[in-house]
C-alpha cells in the first residue's frame, strides 16, 4: 500500500510540477493554431527553444535583467512565426506543418554547434540565470513544503505557481478571443476559408496572427521550463516534445479551452504513474528482471500511454472534455 501511495505522489507532482505547465503552454499555442485556425504546426518546441534561450542568453552572455530577456524571447517566437509564416501560410496545410518541424530540428542542430557556442553554450548550454527570479519568492527558496502528500522546495513552489498563473491567464486570454469577433474568423478559417476569403476577410492576415499568437504561448512555455531546471540546453528542446504536446491536446480535448491544461496535467500524471509503478512491480519480483529491466521502463511507459491514447482514439475521439464535431475539422 505505501508504493501505490508514493508512486501516486510522485505522479501527483509530475501532473503538477513545471514540465506539465510547459506542456499546456506548448499545447494551448496548438490548440490556438490547429485546434481553432486548422494550422499543422509541427514545431512547436522551436518557440519553447527561443523562449528559454532569450532568458538564457540575455541574462548571463549580455548582462540584461531577467525581464529585458522575457522580451527578447517573445520578439524571437515573433519573428520566428513571421518567417514561417511568410512564405507558406498562402500554400496547403502540409507545407507549413514541413516547414516548422524543418525550422525546429534546424535550430536546435544550431544553438548546439560549435560556432554558435559562444552564445548559447553549444552542447552544454547556459546556467545560473534564475537567481533573480527565484529571489522574488515570498518565502525561503531553500525550504521543503509538503502539499498533498508531495514535497516541495520553495524554489519548486514558486515557479510553479508563476507558471500555473501564466497558463490561467492564458487560458482567459483564448477565452475571450475566441468568443470575440477574431475567433469567429479563425474557426471559419478551419472550417472552409474559402467562403471566409468570399466574405471579405483577409485569410492571410488571421492565419499568421494564430500561428504568432501560438508561438508566444510556445515561448512562455519554453521560458517556464528553463527556469524550472535551471538551464537552457539545446537537446532539451527535441521535436518530439511538440509530439507530446499534441497528445495532450488529443487527450484534454481539442478547441476547448482548458482541453490543453487537463490533458497535459493528466498526461505527465499517467507517465510518471507507470514508470513509478512498473519500477516498483520490477524491485518486488513481481515483474521477473528476465522480461523487463529498471533501465527499459523510460520507454515502455510511453508505449502504455501511447496505447491509451490509442483506445481513446477509437471509443473518445473529441478527447475528455471536447466535442465530436470539432475533431472533423479541415485542416488547411
């Protein structure tokens, strides 16, 4: 009974902790994009990328306050989205998604070469730029808090309730716009643009502003992670966490508002459940060494995910809290 409780723990605060609030960030800037707009961006990590790095290089290679490199990571995730959405938001929904998973591995293969080391730390990275941050916690950094049975350093806690508070904000934000005029358009937009062009709106015009919109999210989500581990490293920022995000919005349920959140928070719950709980099943003997070793759990607990996702593909398409007919979108 006290391993199912502390793997429940343990899952508890990976469902919790800053990597969940990165993937409703990363997954609330989809859902802004594909969800309600029908854009396939598949690199989605390359805005979390310069977000992270806009913090990381501002602070600790040009001496700029931590604020000054929130800034910079939003202009970068906008000019990202502006280069990528330039040439392709005018083509068919394929080109876009090949040219931002194309633009997400390429950067990442830059910000770790050797001749961009001197900026952004190559294959190391950067470290040490959220001290000042961190310093704005209104209680000791250093101490454990326990919360519903998980424990937390000050320094947990205080990111994570900046983070949780950036998603809700968020979360409003898409609220309001998508009952506004402005997400009247760009649900059209996903359902049939054609007839959106024929009432004279500028089709163009909306898809880039969704996929900048989405970018930002992106952005925020790349800097809350940096921050949480306290480092910025190229190889944090692989193309399949963009993958992840999607699952999360698939799992929560797409073109809702807080589909993003639930499935991210549910998702990190259930990936950190089974690799706690497939552990403990092996040190017990109830998992023979011979068929599954500790060192094989990281992969076979997203093969469990992935076939939940699977069965909830087939019997709840629309994910947990999301509508059937918006799963039938247009993409384009």
């Amino acid at each position: 009974m006290g391993e199912v409780l502390d793997a429940l723990s343990t899952a508890l605060k990976a469902g919790l902790g800053f990597q969940a609030i990165f993937f409703s960030l990363l997954a609330i800037g989809i859902n802004v994009q594909f969800g309600y707009t029908g854009l396939l961006n598949f690199g989605q990590i390359a805005f979390a990328m310069l977000g992270g790095f806009g913090i990381a290089v501002s602070v600790t290679q040009w001496d700029l306050p931590f604020w000054v490199g929130v800034l910079v990571g939003i202009a970068g995730a906008v000019v990202l989205a502006l280069l990528l959405g330039l040439p392709t938001l005018r083509l068919r929904a394929d080109y876009l998604a090949i040219a931002t998973i194309a633009a997400a591995e390429g950067l990442r293969l830059l910000f770790r070469s050797v001749s961009a080391t001197s900026v952004t730390g190559g294959t190391r990275g950067l470290a040490a730029f959220n001290r000042d941050f961190v310093a704005l916690a209104p209680w000791e950094t250093s101490k454990r808090y326990s919360i519903l049975g998980t424990s937390w350093s000050g320094a947990e806690l205080w990111v994570g309730l900046v983070g949780w508070v950036i998603v809700a904000l968020s979360c409003v934000l898409v609220f309001l716009l998508m009952r506004a005029p402005w997400g009247r358009v760009v649900k059209s937009i996903r359902e049939d643009e054609d007839a959106v062009r024929a009432l004279g709106k500028n089709v163009y015009v909306y898809k880039m502003q969704a996929l900048v919109l989405g970018g930002v999210f992106g952005a925020f989500g790349g800097m809350v992670y940096a921050v949480g581990t306290g480092s910025a490293i190229p190889d944090q920022y692989q193309n399949a966490n963009t993958f992840l995000a999607y699952a999360a919005l698939i799992l929560g349920g797409a073109a809702r508002v807080l589909g993003p959140v639930i499935g991210s928070m549910l998702l990190l719950f259930l990936v950190q459940f089974a690799d706690t709980g497939l552990r403990t099943l092996i040190s017990k003997g109830v998992i023979p060494e011979g068929l599954l070793t500790a060192t094989d759990v990281a992969a076979i607990r997203f093969v469990l995910v992935g076939l939940g996702l699977m069965l909830l593909l087939v019997f709840r398409p629309q994910g947990i809290i999301g509508d059937r007919r918006e799963v039938m979108l247009d993409a384009r």
